[in-house]
C-alpha cells in the first residue's frame, strides 16, 4: 500500500515518521529504510531520532538511485552493470565519435563550435557536457532514448536528430544494458510478480524528496503492491494546486486570468509536477494531511498562510521592523558570505536558545561556494567561529589540484 503524507511543516512530518517507525518493524533484525534526498538530510534525521530515543540504529539512509540498485542486485543475485554507462567512460567514447562521425561534424549547430578546435579541447568539453546529458537522460527521459534506439525521434527538432544519431553510435560501442534498459527491466519483473518477496524491506519510508525520476516512482509503486510504502512530502497548500497558473501561462494560453497564488503559479512549478506523478499511478493511494496554522503576525507567516489557504490575507502593520524576509544584496559571493557569517553571528547572540544545529543555509550551487565557506567561517576567531559542514558538494571542485591529478589518471593509455 502507497501512503501520502502530505504537511507544510517539515517537524510535524518528521514527527508523524518517528511516530510510524515506532510501531516496530515485522523483521526485528532488518534495518529501516528511509530514502532521503541528500546526506543532509539523513544526518538531520539520525540527530532526530538520537534526540527523541537515546539512539539511531539498525536505520540506512540510502538515496533513490543506490535504493533502486540494491533492490535489483537484491532480486537479481548479481550487480547491476551500470559502470559501462558511467560518465567518465561514456566522456571518451563521445570523444571519439565527435572525431570520426562525420556526418555528425556536419551538422551546424555542432560544426561552429569543433571548427575552431585545434587541439580538442573543445571536443572534450562537449563530450563532458553530452555525457552528463545523457546520463539526465537515462534518468529523467528513458522514453525518448528508447525512441532513439527504435530509430524514431520525439519530436522534429533538428537538435534531437543529431543527438538521436549520436546516441545511436554510442549504442554500437557500448553493446551492454544502459540505466534505463534495466530499471524497465525491473519493473516488468514486479508488474508480472516475477520477483522473491522475501529479498524485498519489510517496509519503506521516503522522506522530504523534492523530486523523483518518474521511472523511479513507477518501480516504487510496483514495490507498493508487495510492502507499504510510506511518503512524507513537504506540501506548502492544503488544496490541490496542480491545475493552477501564472498570469503569464494564462495569458500566452489565451484563457481569461483568475486570481491565483501567483507565488506558488509561478516558482512551485517542480513541487507541483512531483505532486501530480503520484495521482498518474495506477494504484491506490491512501492520503493524509499533516499541516499547521503558522500564524499572521510577520510577513513570512503570513505568507506561508497564503500558501496554506489560496488566500490574500493583508500583510501586517510595521513591517519595516519585520525582519522575517530579507533581501539583501552583494557584490561577489565572498562578500555574501561575510554578511552571512555576521547576520548568524548576530542572531546566536540575540537568541540564547538558538543552536548553529538548527540552523540550515540553502543556495542554488554550493560547488560555486565552497572555497569561501571555509575562507569565512573556518577563518574566524575563537570568539567569532560558527561550527559548521557543509553538504552536498563535490569534493573534486575544492582542490584544483585534487581535480586535475584526477583528470591526468583516468587519461586513455
């Protein structure tokens, strides 16, 4: 059975997780499952979960891709051979293709941009950047590569013909089963019950993702038909809010404009799509709403009362004394972070119950960032030092040094 939990306050979801964990396990020795997004995440909830019992254990924290591959090696007996799709094989192997398809070279958008390439290093970069598209691509669109493999194209886009031909080339040099191939092979086992129910959790807790392949969900809702499957989503509104739409999608599509939330229209466009992949399923869902009034008396209260209700509730008087959204603006990203550290600074002193732990800093690229995070925080005196980690960021971008050693050992011959 798939179960939706659905609240707009990540505690009262994290409550109503341990709530359920606590009704106890059918295999005493099995370890919980609990899908997260990221390591963040999982370390949030381990600390969780230490506070309220004393202890977290016996509980794995696995991301959706590493659930997916051991649930196959689980059922197969063997290790999916997804290594012959990996990035850095895939990088070479387009490498040389670009150099020797010709009819490929030809096409304009790709002969601009090669013709000026002496040496290849433009040839390598594309190569990068294809890799790392397709493998999004095996991913995200299964259904357009297997169009491709069946010489068929989604669309008459001149863009997805060479794509489309590039991809095919990359079929012929690597014969063996790519991502996509296999997790349809997975779900064609589960859909026809040709699986080992006791290879397979117990049970299933996928907490807070913000986004999921839509191959992925379909295997989860397979695996619903055997185990239940509990999802806790973050959900800012109470209501259903798949059909709305900005004023500007209403007006390019020619409908007469209704008063929306403009906020969620506009920016809650992923939120919403996530949302609506569980109402495509074909299989009973059970729905639960977990969510809390959170007040009018800042601007951000009431601004998630919006969200909350679709309502248009006015913003409270002195709001030029309301500091619950700042906008604020630097020059540069090391500068940024210096406001940051002093505005975190500030509020540790002013609030003595505030812990740096529950304090969460989120932007859109932290691999951009990370060389000035500990250039600002890590440099601070004993006085003035935050404790912080930082997540999600890979490790190869930090040394320049590190990155290029790595480059030089996985150089062909």
């Amino acid at each position: 059975m798939l179960y939706l939990h659905h609240g707009n306050d990540i505690d009262l979801l994290k409550d109503e997780l341990l709530a359920h964990l606590q009704t106890g396990n059918s295999r005493v020795f099995a370890a919980e499952q609990i899908l997260v997004q990221n390591v963040g995440m999982k370390r949030w909830l381990q600390q969780q979960i230490a506070d309220r019992y004393s202890i977290a254990g016996n509980i794995e924290f696995p991301l959706p891709s590493r659930f997916i591959w051991d649930l196959y090696q689980a059922q197969t007996g063997s290790a999916p051979a997804i290594d012959n799709y990996d990035r850095d094989v895939v990088r070479w192997v387009l490498f040389d293709l670009l150099s020797t398809h010709t009819s490929l070279t030809n096409q304009t958008a790709l002969q601009a941009y090669l013709e000026q390439d002496d040496v290849g290093l433009a040839r390598l970069q594309l190569a990068q950047k294809l890799a790392d598209q397709f493998n999004q691509y095996q991913v995200y669109r299964p259904d357009m590569i297997m169009c491709w493999e069946q010489k068929r194209l989604r669309s008459p886009s001149a863009d997805e013909a060479w794509q489309a031909e590039l991809w095919q080339a990359l079929r012929a040099a690597l014969p063996q089963p790519h991502r996509a191939m296999l997790l349809q092979q997975m779900i064609e086992r589960f859909e026809a019950r040709q699986i080992d129910p006791s290879r397979l959790p117990s049970r299933l807790f996928v907490f807070a993702l913000s986004a999921l392949s839509p191959h992925y969900l379909q295997l989860l809702a397979a695996l619903a038909m055997f185990i239940d499957i509990r999802v806790y989503i973050v959900n800012p509104c109470r209501h259903y809010w798949g059909d709305i739409l900005s004023r500007k999608d209403q007006v390019r599509k020619g409908l007469p404009l209704q008063a929306e939330n403009e906020l969620l229209a506009s920016l809650g466009t992923q939120g919403r799509d996530f949302i609506d992949q569980f109402y495509d399923l074909q299989i009973a869902v059970h729905e639960e709403g977990h969510f809390t009034d959170p007040g009018k008396n800042t601007v951000l209260q009431v601004l998630k009362s919006n969200l909350l209700d679709f309502t248009e509730q006015a913003w409270p008087r002195h709001q030029d004394k309301d500091s619950s959204i700042q906008v604020v603006s630097c020059y540069s990203a090391l500068r940024e972070l210096q406001v940051l550290h002093d505005y975190l600074l500030h509020q540790l002193n002013e609030d003595p119950k505030l812990q740096p732990h529950e304090i969460v800093v989120m932007c859109p690229d932290i691999n951009t960032l990370a060389p000035y995070i500990d250039a600002v925080f890590g440099q601070q005196a004993a006085q003035n030092r935050i404790p912080f980690s930082v997540s999600d960021h890979d490790q190869n971008t930090v040394s320049p040094l590190l990155q290029a050693l790595l480059e030089w050992v996985v150089l062909p011959g």
